[in-house]
C-alpha cells in the first residue's frame, strides 16, 4: 500500500492542487484550507480521507498478516502504513492550523 499512497499523494500534491487552484483561488504555496470556503474544506477533508485509504487498508492488512503468523514482512507494512497514516493525519492538522494561525489552537 505504500507505493499507492506515495502515487495518490503525489497526484494530490501536484494535479490536483493545480485543478482546484482556479476554482477555489489558492495561490501557488497555499494549502488549499486557505481558500477559507466550505469547497475548500470539501477538498481537504476529501483529499485527507483518499489518502488514508490506502495506509489504512495497509494497516488491516498487515494486521491479518500478523495474525496468521508472518515474520517481519508484516510487521513493516504495519509499522510503514501506520506512520503513513499519522503523517496523513498531522498534515491535515497541519494544514488548518497555517490556515487559521494559533489563536484558536491555544
């Protein structure tokens, strides 16, 4: 799963961000949060949960896996997939809180 969450990022880094930049009027280096709209908001939660499919999936995986008594295989595709997945999850963090700055972050 690592290899199709490496490609979906990649077209959501690039394609994607290019399609929507119009549409939404982002600019070049803003995350697309900052167009501080309900499409927006649409785009990122979409794009987030896109990208958590496939580590998710990874994880499960490599959690059968494990249960049917793999060896490390398994056990690197669910360390892998998992930190894919809290990577996916910080950015999107990430993503709103340079969009909304700190004073609501505490």
């Amino acid at each position: 799963m690592v290899p199709v969450y490496l490609f979906l990022s990649a077209l959501s880094g690039t394609v994607l961000f290019h399609a929507l930049q119009g549409p939404l009027g982002i600019h070049e280096g803003d995350v697309i949060l900052m167009a501080r709209s309900v499409a927006g908001w649409v785009a990122e939660v979409g794009i987030t949960v896109v990208l958590l499919a496939a580590p998710v999936a990874g994880v499960v995986l490599g959690g059968a896996a494990i249960r049917r008594g793999g060896s490390w295989g398994p056990w690197t595709a669910l360390v892998a997939n998992a930190a894919f997945a809290l990577l996916t999850l910080y950015m999107f963090i990430d993503d709103v809180h340079m969009t909304y700055g700190t004073s609501w972050w505490g």
